[in-house]
C-alpha cells in the first residue's frame, strides 16, 4: 500500500513538473495564434499586404528553370522570401509584400550531407 501511495505521488509530482515545463509555450502560442503567417493572414485581411498567391504570381514567371521550395513571411519588414533551388544551389528572393516590387535576390551553395564511411 505504502508503494502504491509512493508511486501516485511521483506521479503525481511528474505530471506537475512536465504541465510546468509544457504551459509557457502554450501560453506563448496562445497570445501569437498563427505566427508569422497569421500575421500575413491579418495584414493580407486589412488590405496592407498581396497575398502570396499574388506575389507568386509575379514571381514564378521570372524564374525559369528553377524549382519552387516555397515563401517566408516577414512581419516586421512586411516582406516575402521566396526560396527556390537550382544546380545545387539556394536562391532568394525578397520581395515587397505591398507592392510586389523584387527588393532583393541572393544564392548560397547548398550544403551537402556528409559521407559516411562504413
């Protein structure tokens, strides 16, 4: 009986410790519903912002050969990064959420894996 008392405690004070560790995040979550995209979704609705369907509609075009990986959004720049991939390497592109203008373009060599040797 003792055990069993024992063990419903530890439990007990388990569950505890892990709602303790878990409900910050919730909390966090919570009060930012959405992160960045629900942000873009908010600022999309009050009419600040292209949707990214739009954007992409500018954009695809432009780069031929080039394999979509797909957009970030940028709240405080109010900016979507698209990503594309192309012969081994990552390209970028950053474009004006409100207007649509291309505001910058970079490329990075992707990283390979490493080899492992058996």
């Amino acid at each position: 009986m003792k055990r069993l008392v024992s063990s419903l405690a530890m439990t007990g004070a388990l569950f505890g410790a892990a709602v303790a560790f878990v409900a910050p995040s919730v909390v966090a979550q919570a009060a930012d519903p959405g992160g960045d995209q629900g942000e873009a979704r908010r600022e999309r609705k009050a009419g600040n912002i292209l949707s990214i369907r739009q954007i992409e509609q500018m954009v695809l075009p432009r780069m031929n050969g080039m394999q979509y990986l797909g957009p970030d959004y940028d709240p405080a720049a109010m900016a979507y990064r698209l990503k594309f991939i192309q012969n081994g390497k990552i390209f970028f592109v950053d474009v004006d959420a409100r207007t649509g203008r291309v505001i910058g373009q970079s490329h990075y060599a992707a990283r390979r894996p490493a080899r492992i040797d058996q």
